[in-house]
C-alpha cells in the first residue's frame, strides 16, 4: 500500500506516462503540494464523482488565495506521482509539474483535513495472451494512424503529431504504454477517459480508443 494525496479536479482524468502541470493556489493544497514536495509523498490528480461543497463564486484573487474552494469525493481508480516544483509566485501560488507513473485504487482514508491522504493500491494490467498481444501491436499502428487522419484538416496540428508519433520514442512504445501515453495528446470526455483508466488490458483501451475515434 502507498500513501498518496489527492489532489480532486473534475473532469480531469490522468495517465501514467504523462506529465500534468499544476497550478495551486487554495491554501490547503497549497500546504499539501508543500508536504509532498518536503517528503516525497505522490500526488493523485483523479476525476470527482460528485461536489460535497461548493466554492463561494467570484472571489477576489487576494481573497481566494486565503480561502478553500470547493471540496469533491475522487473517483476510486486514479492516476499519481511525484511532483517537481516549477516556481513560487510571490503571493505563495505554486507552478509545479506532476510526474504520472502509477494507476491506483483508493483505499483506507488516513486523513481529510486540510488535505485527503489515502492508502492506496497499485493497480497493474492483467498480462495478454499471445493473440491478445499480437492485436494489440495491429492496434497501435491502426489508432496511429487514425490520430493523424482526424487532424488532417488543420495542417499545423497534423505536422505536430506527425512529428511526435514518428519520433523513435513513440514508435518504440510498448501497446500498454501507448495505449496510456495516448490520452497525453488527445482528449475524450471525462466519462469515457475513466472507462479507459480503469480497464485491465491494453488490447482492452486500445479497442475502446479505436471505436471512440470511430464514432
């Protein structure tokens, strides 16, 4: 088990693999990325099932840099890592990157104030048969290839991922981690981003992803 704090954003669903840049101003994560970055401790940035409480609305920047904003219940399955910090703003905002390695499942609640801390499982993909395997490499080429076609009518987004997806880096990339890495370039709705998080196979996202880009 490991211990991580959770960082709550709605409709925001991480990967491993992928690098989230974070900017923290309520003074409880504020606190929180602080501790983390003193102790090591991983930071989950994780989707929310629902709002507990609301954030007061339109506050003056001074005024939100001193007080909580709204308060969600994460999702179980999330994605964590280390944090880097970037830069302190000098009214105590902070830049920081987050470093996604690690899906996991939430546990045991440790604390809740002023910052959840949880006990949390890793969660690793079931390994594929030799069929699953082989379809997965066809599917990698297949989503490849559909990313490129979708952005084929904007020239500049098209020679970009271009760029990217035919780097040695990208074309050396196991199915399990394109199949995560993926969603670091596109994006889906929430909704279907978690399904994706939370499935046990990379033949498994790869067929979901291929039949979303189909739709």
């Amino acid at each position: 088990m490991t211990q991580i704090a959770i960082f709550p954003i709605p409709d925001c669903v991480t990967f491993p693999g992928t690098l989230f840049p974070l900017h923290v101003f309520e003074p409880r994560y504020r606190q929180m990325i602080n501790h983390c970055l003193e102790t090591g401790m991983p930071v989950a940035i994780c989707h929310t099932q629902k709002e507990i409480s609301s954030a007061k609305p339109r506050l003056p920047i001074k005024e939100a840099l001193q007080t909580n904003q709204a308060t969600y219940r994460p999702q179980t399955v999330f994605s964590a890592g280390h944090c880097e910090l970037i830069k302190e703003l000098e009214d105590g905002r902070l830049v920081v990157d987050v470093h996604i390695d690690q899906r996991y499942r939430l546990g045991q609640s440790l604390q809740q104030i002023p910052y959840s801390v949880y006990e949390c499982q890793a969660i690793a993909d079931r390994d594929m048969t030799d069929d699953e395997l082989s379809e997965a490499v066809e599917l990698v080429d297949k989503v490849r290839h559909r990313v490129l076609a979708m952005v084929q009518g904007d020239s500049r987004a098209a020679k970009k991922l271009s760029e990217i997806l035919n780097q040695d880096e990208w074309l050396s990339k196991t199915p399990e981690a394109f199949s995560f890495e993926l969603f670091g370039l596109i994006r889906f709705d929430a909704h279907y981003l978690q399904q994706a998080l939370e499935m046990e196979s990379a033949v498994e996202r790869l067929r979901f992803t291929l039949d979303l880009m189909n739709r």
